[in-house]
C-alpha cells in the first residue's frame, strides 16, 4: 500500500463529491420542476426552505471533511510523513471555521445552481423535466438511505483502516466481522459509496450520453461508418461484385444499384 502516491491522496482528498454534487443538482431540478409547474406559493416555499437547507447542511459536510483531508496531507509533508497517511476519524470541524465551511458551500451551491439554470434546464422541454424531476425524487431517496446506511454500517463494524494495522492498537479483522463502535469506520468504503452516486448523471443527462457515445461512436467506427451506398455490378462470366462508397452516418440509408451487361 503507498500512502505517497499522488494519484491516491488527490483522489482520498476530493473523492467525496459525487452525493454533493448529485444533490444539488437534484436540488435545483426539483425547485425548478415546482416553481414552474405549482401554482400554491406555500408548496413552493416550503419546497425551497427545506431541501435548500438540506442541501447545504450536507455541502457543509463534505467541505468540511475535504479540508480535513487536505489539512491532514499538508501536516504529513511537513513532518516527512507519507502524505496519503490521513485519518478523517477526528472532528472534521477543525480544519474551517462552521462560518467559513458555510460560506464555501453556499458559493458552491450558488455556482451550480446557476450553471444547471443557464445553461442547461431552461431550454429542456416538458417532457426532458417530467423525466428529469422523476430522477430527482429516486436520487434525493437513495442520497438519504444510502448515505445514512453508510455512516450507521461504518459505526457497527468499527473495522481499522490498512495503515492501523501496523500499529500496536490496530488488529486486522475479517470484513465480515462486527467490533462495535470503536472509533473507527474503514468498513464500508465511504469514497467507494460516494463514487456509486456518480451512476446518476447518465439518467440526468441521457440525451448527451446518447449523443456523445452512440451517434459519435456509430461516427467512428469504420465498419458502419464507411458506406451506405452499395452497387451491384453483374456480368455473365464472374462473381456480382459490391463497392463500398464513403458516406456520411446521417445519410446511412441502404440503396442498391444493379447494372446488367
């Protein structure tokens, strides 16, 4: 295990985003969806206060911890320790003030929500947001159950992390097996659960997945992008023979031309 690889450390560091950022975006959708569809003002206030004060109780967290893991690598260079070496199991608070963890997540939402706005959920049709709040209530359930599972599992396995063991205090138990609360959290793998929630931005952006890896992929490809024009040239004393000519994807449509002698 090397606790000195840059790879690791950067993504033990900013490894956390992806529920973060999957509930803003989520955020953002369902507000819109309401505020553009709802005619009672109470729904929509109610709406706004609550997952905006949700969201950034939960931005908050993963600010907080991300400074904690990056105060931590700064603290293990300067005392020649190996960087990736960093334990979160400690008081995620005392890398930033609760002011300015707030403030810093506050601007993140602020900057997401503008770009989801601007640039992407205003030109979406009824039908795009119809889909699109739909995915927005499954992904604000699995966030919550799924996050909480997480943190509640970490708390009854109680298993050390790899760099414990090595120490007198650290003992290596089979994954399987349940310690307790012994102020340690290895097990489930948070960064690896976090990751998971990733899966959401191709339901969020189907149409550009489609774009971006299937017609540009069907582009590509020598095989189906070469030719849609076949002729068929027949004479009486050998084989038909077939010539390929070079078409473009959008115009991939089967059309045979036979000659005869």
């Amino acid at each position: 295990m090397n606790q000195d690889s840059i790879f690791g450390t950067l993504f033990q560091n900013y490894g956390l985003f992806p529920p973060t950022l999957i509930l803003i975006i989520s955020t953002v959708i369902l507000n819109y969806y309401i505020f553009t569809t709802f005619q009672n003002k109470l729904a929509k206030i109610l709406t706004l206060l609550i997952s905006f004060i949700f969201t950034l109780i939960k931005t908050n967290e993963f600010v907080s911890e991300t400074a904690q893991y990056m105060l931590s690598t700064s603290a293990n260079i300067k005392n020649h320790k190996p960087m990736g070496m960093a334990n979160n199991e400690g008081n995620a608070g005392n890398a930033l003030s609760l002011g300015m963890s707030f403030f810093i997540s506050l601007i993140i939402i602020i900057i997401i929500t503008f770009i989801c706005y601007q640039f992407w959920l205003k030109h979406t049709n009824n039908q795009e947001l119809d889909h699109l709040f739909k995915v927005s209530l499954i992904s604000f359930m699995i966030l919550f159950i799924g996050l909480e599972l997480v943190d509640s599992l970490k708390h009854l396995w109680g298993r050390f992390r790899p760099y414990e063991i090595t120490d007198k205090a650290g003992h290596f138990t089979h994954w399987l097996t349940i310690n307790g609360n012994t102020g340690h959290s290895s097990f489930p793998s948070g960064h690896t659960g976090n990751g998971a929630f990733l899966m959401f931005i191709a339901f969020y952006f189907k149409k550009l997945f489609i774009d971006l890896f299937f017609r540009q992929g069907l582009a590509l490809s020598p095989r189906l992008g070469c030719s849609g024009t076949i002729i068929v040239t027949a004479a009486s004393n050998s084989w038909p023979q077939v010539i390929l000519l070079p078409q473009s994807p959008e115009e991939l449509v089967p059309q045979v031309h036979v000659t005869m002698p």
